[in-house]
C-alpha cells in the first residue's frame, strides 16, 4: 500500500510587472511631517529650519506622484507630503514659525 502525505508544496511566482517601491514618495511624506513640527518653533528659528524640508517635500512628492505610474506605488505617501509640504508653506504667510 503507497504512503500518500498531504504535503503542501509551496511554490514561489515572481511578477516583473509588480509594483516597485517609490522612494521619493516616502521621503516626501517624512520631510512633510518634519517641516510641519519644525515649523512650530517660535522667534522664526522654525521658519528657517523648516523651509528645507517643506520644499523638499514638494518637490519629492510631485516626482513621487509622476513615478506612480510607473511604479504603480507611492501614490498615498506622495499626495500626503505634497499635501504637508503646501500646508506648511501656507501656513508660513499666516505666522507660522515666526511668532508663538
């Protein structure tokens, strides 16, 4: 009488059309949330420091947003730090980072 296991047998697919990591996405969205709480130090010390990131984020995430369709990811993390990033830059005409 032949043994019969019930093994599962795992097998691995690789998808080269498979989404890839976008990056400046990610990195959009970090230098967004950095900009918006530096920006909260007074005396314009916060203005000053959070002016890097907040452009940064802007332009990560409008490259982020381009590389979606290539990429087919990124696209939350790019629309949120483009979204911080002009948050923070219009938060700065009201008096944001310069006064408490």
């Amino acid at each position: 009488m032949p043994s019969t296991s019930n093994r599962a047998v795992s097998t691995v697919v690789y998808d080269p059309q498979g989404p890839r990591p976008n990056g400046l996405a990610v990195a959009s969205l970090v230098l967004g949330i950095v900009g918006l709480v530096v920006g909260i130090i007074p005396l314009f010390i916060g203005l000053i420091l959070s002016a890097v990131p907040t452009v940064l984020a802007i332009v990560f995430g409008l490259i982020g947003l381009v590389r979606t369709s290539t990429r087919r990811s990124g696209f939350v993390p790019a629309l949120l730090g483009l979204a911080l990033g002009c948050l923070t830059a219009f938060l700065w005409t009201t008096g944001y980072g310069v006064i408490w």
